[in-house]
C-alpha cells in the first residue's frame, strides 16, 4: 500500500500534533504517522528499550518517552518556560554555543505556542507579573540569585486533547501503529522519496510526499537519521559526524536535546535555520533535539513555537 500527501509528518507527539493542526486547512494535503496506539500499551512501549553506555540508565530509554499518540506529553509534567536571549547566543565558553536564530525570532511564536501547552500569555519578566499583581519579589542578593517565572501547563495531553481537531480536519489523516522503519533517499542522496512503515503485525506500506518531517523524540530522530544508511553508509545529515557525537554526549534524564542540532553551516550542525536537514531539500526535523544550546528552560514550549514556525514555513512551500 502507498500512501500520498503533501506534506509527511513522522511522530505523533507534541511537535508532529502542533504541526499537522496547524496545518489544517491549509491546503496542503497532511500525513501523521504515529507508531503508537491511542494509549501507552506494553508492546509498543517494548520498542523504546535499549542498551546505554556511559552515564544514562538503560531503564529511561524506555521510561522517558511514551509510545503511544500524544507522546511523551502522556506524562510531562508542564513546567514552561521560554529559552532566553542568551541561550540563542554563541558563548566562548560552551563548545558550539548560538543558534542560527535569535529569540527575538521566536517571539512570535512563543505568543501563539502559550495556547497549545494552555499557559497564560508569553510573558517572562518576574518583576513585570508580580508588580501587575500589586506583589514584592522574594529579596533576593541579585548578585547572586535572581527571580525566574515559570509557568505550568495543565499539563496538557496532547493525544487527549487535540485528537478531536485532527479527526475533524479535512486535509489531515492520522494513522496509529505506523513504525516509521526507513527514510528512503533518491539515487542522489539529496531528497526524501518515501517513508517505509511497519505494524507490529507485520503488515507493511510506504507514505509518499513532497515534504517530510521526522518529529519522533529526541533519541528516535536521530537513531531513525542514522539507520537510514543505504544512500549514505554514514546516515542522513551525518556527513560531518554529528549524531554520533551528539548522542554520545546525551546524559540519562527526561529530556533528549541537542541530538540533530541547528546550525547556518552543515559542518557545525544537522538542520539549518528553517529545521531542514543540511543537503537534503524536503526533509526537516521537530522537536528539542535541534537544540544547539539551552538554558534552565524545559523544552517543550520552546518546541512547539519551533513547530508552529515549521508549519507557516511548509504551507509557504506548498
Ligand atoms: C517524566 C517527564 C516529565 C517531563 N516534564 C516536562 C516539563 O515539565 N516541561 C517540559 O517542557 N518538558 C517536560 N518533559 C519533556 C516533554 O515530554 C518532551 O519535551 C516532549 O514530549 C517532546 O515532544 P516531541 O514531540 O519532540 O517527542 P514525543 O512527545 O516523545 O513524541 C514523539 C512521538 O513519535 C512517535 N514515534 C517514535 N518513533 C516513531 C517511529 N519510528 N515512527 C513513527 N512514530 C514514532 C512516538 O510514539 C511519539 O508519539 C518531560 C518528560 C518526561 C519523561
């Protein structure tokens, strides 16, 4: 079986479901393969163990992400908060600091991204929301401590709360049990030709597209990226080695970041500015592991701006 669309998004967690509503009636015909069921069931979860070196316990593989519609956000916690300037800014002191991109660029989309997680306005300024509640801050030595605003979502299911909306979407197809197995490059190594699924069944189809989007976590991105060897014997956007390193470098915890990060050059980075994989012209990727650098921040909501940017930019391209 072939499935066709325009547009292919891989992974029905808080990026790939942000994206595919935003795209609703966008004119773009959407495809959402979530290799999940509706909810966390033991076989699937099954998929996500694993073996880890170094620091990370082998048991968060499978503890720290959810395989099931929704994603991991089934059992986030909603702590939000936006990345600062500074975590956008290259910094000498932590190796391959900066982003392609500054906050300022993402502000826009953090305004909108407050309504997916369901938090109050995307404003971060302690001082500014205590003096509006007529409230002292705590009396902290600034020197040496400062106040910080975070803000706690729900925490919103995304699985729960926006499968209606995509159900009810013309231009969008949802279908669960899709394991994404194989990103298949063209003879040339520079575009997506199709996705290649599988059922825990074993029953098997391809999803054919003019755009994809590989939206699978943090850990799932890049091992998909890098299994994916037949066109490059290295994987797809690894031409300077950076998945491997990246996911060596990943410690044990809740979130994955950092794992296909963002750069301008493909020598310092997986994706460019408008998360597209360096060299590869339709395949981008969403979610926290484009991360080149953060903060204190928790990523979530930082992801679902960068997803909504994801989106305007796709419907311009189709
Ligand atoms: C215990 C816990 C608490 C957390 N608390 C917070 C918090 O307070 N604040 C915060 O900001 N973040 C928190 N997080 C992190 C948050 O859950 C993630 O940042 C967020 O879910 C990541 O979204 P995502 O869409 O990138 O990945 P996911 O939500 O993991 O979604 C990935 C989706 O891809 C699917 N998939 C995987 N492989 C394939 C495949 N081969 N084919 C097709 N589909 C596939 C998965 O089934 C899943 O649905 C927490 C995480 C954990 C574990």
């Amino acid at each position: 079986m072939v499935l066709e669309a325009d547009i292919c998004i891989a992974g029905g967690g808080a990026a790939g479901i942000t994206l595919a509503r935003e795209l609703r009636g966008s004119g773009a015909e959407v495809l959402l393969l979530e290799a999940g069921p509706e909810s966390r069931d033991e076989d699937h979860q099954t998929l996500y163990e694993g073996e880890t070196s170094g620091e990370a316990e082998a048991s968060q593989l499978k503890n720290s992400r959810l395989r099931a519609f929704g994603g991991t956000t089934g059992h986030w916690s909603g702590w939000c908060q936006a990345l600062e300037p500074i975590d956008f800014e290259s910094r000498d002191w932590i190796p391959r600091s900066g982003w392609p991109l500054d906050r300022e660029t993402l502000d826009p989309f953090y305004r909108r991204a407050v309504d997916d997680v369901e938090i109050g306005a995307s404003e971060w300024d302690a001082s500014t929301i205590m003096e509006r509640a007529g409230r002292a801050l705590l009396p902290f030595d600034e020197t040496n401590a400062t106040s910080v605003l975070y803000q706690y979502s729900p925490p919103t299911r995304f699985g729960e709360a926006y499968g209606d909306d995509l159900e009810a979407a013309d231009n969008v197809e949802v279908y669960l049990h899709a394991n994404v197995v194989h990103i298949a490059l063209n003879a040339n190594g520079d575009a997506v030709e199709r996705l290649e699924c599988e059922t825990l069944e074993g029953n098997s189809f391809t999803a054919e597209a003019d755009e994809f989007v590989v939206a699978m976590g943090g850990l799932e991105t890049p091992r998909m990226l890098l299994a994916s060897n037949d066109r490059k014997s290295d994987g797809i956007g690894n031409d300077h080695g950076h998945h491997e390193q990246w996911l060596e470098w990943l410690r044990g915890g809740a979130h994955h970041m950092g794992t296909t990060r963002m750069s301008a050059r493909p020598e310092k980075g997986v994706v460019d500015a408008d998360c597209k994989v360096h060299g590869v012209d339709n395949l981008y990727v969403g979610g926290s592991s484009i991360y080149p650098s953060v903060g204190a921040a928790n990523p979530t909501l930082t992801l679902v701006a960068l997803a909504i940017r994801l989106a305007d930019h796709l419907e311009a391209q189709v």
